[in-house]
C-alpha cells in the first residue's frame, strides 16, 4: 500500500515540479486572489508529495508520514470541492479512494507501532 500511493506522489509531485502550468487551473480561486505567486505554490506542493513519497517509501516516521498523507489528501478533495461549486467528479472520487489507502496506511502504522 505505502509504495501505491508513494508512486501517485512522487508522479504528481514531479508533473507538478516539472510542469506548475499544468496544474493552475486546479488552485482555487481563493489561493489565487492572495496575489502569490501560483506556479511556486505548485511547485512547492509538488516538492512536498515527492519528499513525503519518499518517506511513505522508507518507512521513515510512517505514523505520521500517513497521518500527513490523510492530511494531503483532504487538503487536496477540499480544493477540488472549491473549485467543482462542491460537486463530485471522476477525479475527486479518485481522490476519495486515494485518500482511504491514506488513511489504511496510517491506521496500520498506528496499529503496528503498539
């Protein structure tokens, strides 16, 4: 489980380092008016699901590595939800599933470490 969903964080992570562009039409509107710079913000968050990729990957800190990709997920759903007026789609439904190996993973970390 923990190497799946690494793979889908170190994929996007990477499209979003490699191409902000791409990925600007899912900021909201509200990230958008702050007048920050959204490419950076992009790409930050594209850093941040490659680090955390690789923590899911070598076990480093697993409880909270997956309490943090639990946290990542809904960050991004809620986006998603913001942007969609709160309506799902194919890709938030997606997200949904992704968020609960996120949360499968946590669990067992949890479990694990008793």
């Amino acid at each position: 489980m923990r190497i799946f969903l690494a793979f889908v964080f170190v994929w996007f992570g990477i499209s979003e380092l490699s191409n902000p562009t791409h990925f600007s039409g899912f900021v909201p509107s509200s990230i958008s008016n702050l007048g920050l710079d959204e490419n950076l913000l992009i790409q930050i968050h594209g850093a941040f699901l490659v680090l955390l990729s690789f923590c899911l990957i070598f076990k480093f800190y697993l409880r909270y590595t997956g309490l943090l990709a639990v946290f990542i997920m809904l960050q991004i759903i809620f986006g998603l939800l913001l942007i969609n007026n709160f309506e799902l789609d194919d890709i938030i439904v997606r997200d949904i599933a992704i968020l609960g190996l996120a949360i499968g993973i946590w669990l067992q970390s949890i479990k694990s470490s008793k």
